[in-house]
C-alpha cells in the first residue's frame, strides 16, 4: 500500500518541473529500482523489447556526444533520456501487473496534478496572488508551474479525457466536482495559448467519444454520452465567450489563431530552422549531439521531436525512436480495437 501511495504521489507532483530536478524525478528513481522489486512490475517481452529500443535511441545519444561542442551537456541529455525512459517502461511494466486498478490510481494522480497547475496557471495569468504573474506565465500566456506554455497545454489533455469520460457514470455531487475540475482545466488550457494542445484536446475527444460510441451498445449511455457531448460544445462556446470579454485574452486570442506566426516564417523562423535541422540530420548520419542545433546552427529547437532525435541520436537513434513510436501506436490501436465495455480506460489511454 505504501508503494501504491508513491506512485500516486510521484505522479501528482509531476506537474510541478520549475526547477530541476524536480521532486518527479527524486521520485521515480526510486520507484525505478522499487517497483521491480515489490514485484509490483510486470515485465513482459514486448516491454523488454521496448526497453532495448531505448537503449538503441541513448546509445545514438552517445555515439553522437563525441562529435557535440559541450560534450558534457550532450551526455546529460543523453542520460536524462534514458532514465526517463527506463521509468516509462516500469511504470508500463505496472500498470501490467493489474491493468485496471494501476491504470486508474496513474490517471487519478494525473488529474490532480493537472488541476494543480491549471489552478496556479489561471491565477498567475490574472495575478490573483502575489508575484504569479511572473511565477506562472510566460509571454502572457499562461504555463502553470512548467517552464513553457507549450508544454503545460498538452499536460491537461489526457486528464481532461479521463474527466470527461468518468463523467458520463457520475450523478449528483460527485458530477459537479468533475465538471467543475474539467471547467478549470479546460480554462487553463485556453489561457496557455498553445494551438497544437487545443487541437490535440478536440482530436482526443473525437477519438475517445467515437471509441465509446461504436464499443458501448447500451442505447442509454449513448444518450448521455451525445447529450455531454452537446453540453461540452455549449460549454466551451460559453467559456471562450467569457474568456475574449476580458482584453488582454482577446488581444491574445486574435494573434494565436492565425496558422503562421512572425516568428515562424523566414531562414531565421521556426520553419526555417526545421528545413535547416533536415539538411543536417542528411548530412551527419551519427548526429550533431544534444544541444548543438541550438548552439550553433540555429537561435532556437526545431520544434520538431523527431528532427531533434535524428540531431541528438543519428539515424540509429532516430530511427530507433521512429520505430517505437510506429510500433507503439500500431499495439495501442489492434489492442483498443479488440476491447469490450469493460475496458474503457483502454480508451482514454
């Protein structure tokens, strides 16, 4: 039970990386090495054969360091990725060892974190305590306690799924917390501007509403699940409504909406950084290093995470990590397709 508790607790402090490292990480080196031998972790072949890809992904990492600039920052990069790579496979590893309850405790500590920052994000955007302004913004946009508003966006959208769908079984208090919690959420990632995270939600909840829909033949729950779905359209039409009244998220608003950006455009913008990262990644098949596309070919990242494994792990790594996720997706989709009622978690996962 102790064990249990850690997990919840390392995965509702996860939302908190302003400084590094962060308690997540404390925390789940332990858990790395007490999982395993709670016999709490499950590890099964395919696992294990995901485990050997992360390996061939930092081994790239490191044939790459050689050729870095800053060696030692590529090498950390390198060994931050493997570690949390390694904690992903025990985590996968527990969730096995009983698919249902495991699944459900990671997703319950999930939300709380997610709320957490949603909670820190709105107030700094509006500064409704002191100094959050500073503490949980970034260029106006809201970012919780993360580092960037881009990366705090897509942490609310899986908790928010799971709300959404826990919400369908939910009646009297216990439905007004969860919409309450998926209201705030929802408002957060509004406020963090991120475009690819609100795409990300709707697509999530298209493909977890249709999931349902199709797997579920129950003619009552179909009804409550399209009468949420209607409620969720009114209600996000409501709240962005709310949401543009207020200037400064209209002034906002009106720029975040266009497709292309200033700063996205041009040799020196995000696409020209990415069409720069491509020629190199052609040109060093063993990879420039972690950390050197910035330092000395281009101001910023190519905002681009395979582009970056290519520059960080060479085509070994690159396509080591290429392959784990095709793999990955190809599992989770033959996997979702076979499962019934009862595995509606499979779902949101």
């Amino acid at each position: 039970m102790l064990a249990l508790a850690l997990v919840w607790t390392t995965i509702a402090v996860s939302g908190f990386v302003l400084v590094e490292p962060a308690p997540v990480d404390l925390l789940s080196i332990g858990l790395i090495v007490l999982l395993p031998l709670l016999g709490l972790a499950q590890i099964s072949l395919p696992l294990m054969m995901v485990a050997c890809g992360w390996i061939i992904v930092s081994v790239g990492g490191f044939v790459a360091a050689s050729f870095a600039f800053d060696t030692a920052v590529a090498i950390k990069h390198t060994a931050v990725t493997l570690y949390l790579s390694l904690f992903g496979v025990i985590i996968a590893a527990f969730v096995q060892k009983d698919a249902t309850r495991h699944t459900r405790l990671v997703l319950t500590g999930f939300v709380v974190a997610a709320v957490v920052a949603a909670v820190l994000g709105i107030a700094g955007y509006f500064d409704l305590l002191p100094a959050s302004g500073d503490l949980f913004t970034k260029y106006s946009r809201a970012k919780g306690t993360f580092k960037d508003p881009n990366v705090f966006g897509p942490f609310l959208i899986t908790p928010i799924v799971f709300l959404v769908t826990f919400l369908a079984d939910q009646k009297g208090w216990r439905r007004m917390v969860c919409s309450l919690m998926i209201l705030i959420l929802c408002a957060a990632l509004l406020l963090s501007f991120s475009r690819a995270a609100w795409a990300g939600l709707v697509l999530a909840l298209v493909l977890c509403g249709y999931m349902h829909f199709i797997k579920i033949r129950n003619t009552r729950f179909r009804l409550r699940l399209a009468s949420l779905a209607v409620a969720g359209v009114i209600g996000t039409c409501l709240l962005v409504i709310i949401a543009l009244q207020f200037s400064q998220v209209a002034e906002l608003a009106r720029e975040r909406v266009s497709l292309t950006q200033s700063y996205d455009v041009g040799p020196e913008g995000r696409f020209g950084g990415q069409v720069k990262a491509f020629s190199l990644l052609l040109d060093n098949p063993l990879g420039l290093g972690a950390g050197e596309f910035v330092t000395r070919h281009h101001h910023e990242e190519a905002h681009n995470v395979y582009l970056s494994m290519f520059l960080n792990a060479g085509w070994l790594g690159g396509l080591a990590y290429l392959a784990l996720v095709l793999i990955t997706a190809a599992y989770a989709l033959q996997r979702v397709i076979k499962a019934d009622s009862s595995e509606r978690l499979l779902f949101v996962v």
